[in-house]
C-alpha cells in the first residue's frame, strides 16, 4: 500500500487531513525571566514551611526521621537560592 493510500485512509477515518508540515504560528512557549524567578520563589517558600513544620513536629514527636528529613530540605531550600541570587 502506497503512503498517499495509507494518508487518504486516515483522513477518511478521521474526518481531517494532517500534512507533513504542521506549524504553530498562533502562540508562543517562551517562558520570561519573571516567571523563572516566580517559579523558584514558591518553591522555595513552600519547601522552607515544609521545613518548619517538619522540625516542630520532629521535636514535638521525638521523631529523629522527620528531623533528617528537615535537614535534607534545607539543603534543597540551599539549592534553590543560588539560582534565585542571580535573577537579581
């Protein structure tokens, strides 16, 4: 079966008609310096919460796993202020 038999079957099958160039000239995917910085900003006050709920509850609940894991959130609070020091 030819590519051009294959092609009309599925446009039959279908109801539409594909082509091999396919363009998206009505929107744009680009991404500003603004929305990079807001992005980062809420990450970063949503893991430094997580963080100090983890510690109050850690030492309320003497819980030694809760505290490691507010530890290894600070370090992930760390990794998002280097990037957020060079938005500035």
């Amino acid at each position: 079966m030819k590519s051009e038999d294959m092609q009309h079957d599925l446009d039959k099958e279908h109801g539409h008609r594909h082509s091999v160039r396919h363009r998206h000239d009505h929107h744009v995917h680009d991404v500003s310096l603004d929305t990079d910085q807001r992005y980062v900003t809420i990450a970063l006050v949503l893991i430094v919460g997580f963080m100090v709920f983890e510690i109050t509850v850690g030492i309320v609940a003497h819980s030694l796993a809760l505290l490691s894991d507010a530890g290894h959130m600070l370090t992930d609070a760390g990794a998002l202020v280097l990037p957020s020091s060079s938005f500035g």
